[in-house]
C-alpha cells in the first residue's frame, strides 16, 4: 500500500514519458497490497462471516468506482483550466496518495487495537 501512495505522488510529478515507465514499478508492487490485505482481514473473522466480510469488500469497491471518477476529473479540470491558481494536471494522483495514505493509517490503527 505504501508503493500505491508513492508511485501516486511520482506519477503526480512525471515530466516526461519516459518517467512513466520508471514509475510504474513501484506502483506495480503495490498491486500485491490488495490480496495480502483481504487475506489478513479473511484471517480475523471467523468462517460464518466470510462472506459478510467479503460483499462488504465489494460494496466498498463498488463505491468508490462511482464516486471517483467524477471526483478525480473534477479535480483534474479545476487544476487544469484557464486562470486557475496553480496549473497542476497531477494533482487527481495527489488527490489518491492522500486517500490511500488515509486508509493505510486507519487500517493500521484498527489493526493494532485488534492485535492488542
């Protein structure tokens, strides 16, 4: 989860292609984050909740697949548009690294409160 929030904030500062390519890496491992995640979460409730666990995984995915592209262009076009304060197209990526670092430090308070 920590590779997402830094290959955002890279992505936010790429200047030229080629700097595409070079940050994609460490946003590709952050792609292992999803599935540790669900297997830590699957292990702290019991078998007879499984499924609670998982539809309220898929619900969370569904809501933010309608909330985020609007919220992303809207950002996008008010940092892009004429006249506009700061001229910052990566400012969406900011938007992202900013949520995913929030629930990084919300999962991790939650986690530790669990294990204590």
């Amino acid at each position: 989860m920590i590779c997402n929030v830094v290959g955002l904030i890279l992505f936010a500062l790429v200047q030229q292609q080629w700097m595409l390519y070079a940050f994609l890496v460490p946003y590709a491992f952050g792609g292992l984050a999803g599935p540790a995640l669900q297997g830590l979460l699957s292990n702290g409730v019991p078998e007879n909740e499984q499924g609670e666990l998982q539809g309220a995984m898929s619900s969370m995915m569904s809501a933010t697949s309608i909330v985020g592209p609007p919220l992303m262009t809207t950002i996008f076009a008010t940092f892009t548009e004429a006249g506009a304060p700061v001229y910052f197209p990566g400012a969406p990526f900011v938007a992202g690294a900013l949520l995913s670092a929030t629930s990084l430090v919300l999962i991790l308070g939650q986690y530790r409160k669990s294990k204590l």
